[in-house]
C-alpha cells in the first residue's frame, strides 16, 4: 500500500530530496530531520432535528460525493474548538444561529479533496437553533430540506462517516435528543 504522503517528495521545511517514510504516520527528511506526520484532521457535524421530529439534511453541491445527501457541517479551522466550528458551519451553509451544542460520537472518515485523500475525525455535535428563520442552502450547500427521522435511508449519504452517522442516529437518537 501506498504510504498517503507518497506525493510529498520534497521536504517542506528545507525543500531536499531526502523525504522518506519514517513510519506508518509519517515522513522524515534526510537532510534536516523535519519530520511530518499524516493525522487525523478535525471535522464537525450538524445534528439539528425540529420540534416535528425532523432532521435538517443538506444536499451536497460539490465534490467529494456531489449531489447526495449530507449532514451540515465542515472543518475545524486553526485555534477554533469543535463547539465553534460547527456553529459556523451551520450559518455559513443554512443561515442558522446555532444557541446550544453537545457532542454525541466521533467518526472516522475519508475525504478525497483536490486529489488527496485526507483521514477525518468528524466530531456530531446535536444542535439547538435560534428557528426564527427557515434555512438557506449558501457555501457548498446546494439544498436544505427537513426529513423526518423514520425516512432516513443512510445509503442515501454520500460520506462514509456519515452514513455510519445516520444509522446510529436512527439507532440511538431518542437518547440522544434527551
């Protein structure tokens, strides 16, 4: 198998030649030492389900996995907790306030972007929302729509993680929403 930095030939740190795999989890330059490790990169996801029973599902408008459905969500960005990242996300992609969180589950996910396959942890927070306005696909969103949580079909999500996602919270999600 392939070691995931394979395409890194070059040191980031000193630009030599000299960048071998070190182990499993990372690369390690010849010439300078600098070692770089692949790991996990934080994700969050939006689980805001209505006052009807309903979950806000989002239908992707890009790639990776364009065009199905999808959970609100996205990267953590530097020095931003998971809480903050996904209530960012869901304003960015619906226009919602988010007013409370609570991590649930994490879940590990693959995610191919511009050619390269990065590991995720993706962090499900349930979420409260302001409801004074109705949602607006924006960002990578191409749709929102409310589904009630028995039409769940999780082969429906594009994202491996979030498949695995909806099916626990099909399983689980009357504890869940205590």
């Amino acid at each position: 198998m392939r070691h995931p930095l394979d395409i890194f030939h070059h040191c980031p740190r000193c630009g030599c030649e000299g960048f071998v795999v070190n182990n499993e989890k990372s690369k390690r330059c010849n010439e300078c030492g600098f070692v770089l490790y692949f790991n996990a990169i934080a994700a969050v996801v939006a689980v805001i389900v209505n006052e009807r029973g309903e979950l806000l599902v989002a239908r992707r408008g890009k790639e990776p996995a364009k065009g199905t459905l999808d959970l609100p969500g996205g990267f953590v960005d530097s020095f931003e907790t998971g809480e903050e990242a996904v209530v960012r996300e869901v304003f960015e992609e619906s226009g919602l306030q988010v007013t409370e969180t609570k991590y649930i589950f994490s879940l590990p996910n693959k995610y191919l972007y511009s050619g390269f396959e990065e590991n995720t942890l993706d962090l499900f927070f349930l979420c409260k929302t302001n409801g004074a306005h109705l949602p607006v696909a924006a960002d990578d969103v191409e749709e929102l729509r409310w589904l009630p949580l028995t039409a769940l079909d999780p082969a429906s999500f594009g994202l491996e993680s979030i498949r695995k996602g909806v099916s626990i919270l099909k399983e689980k999600i009357n504890e869940i929403i205590k």
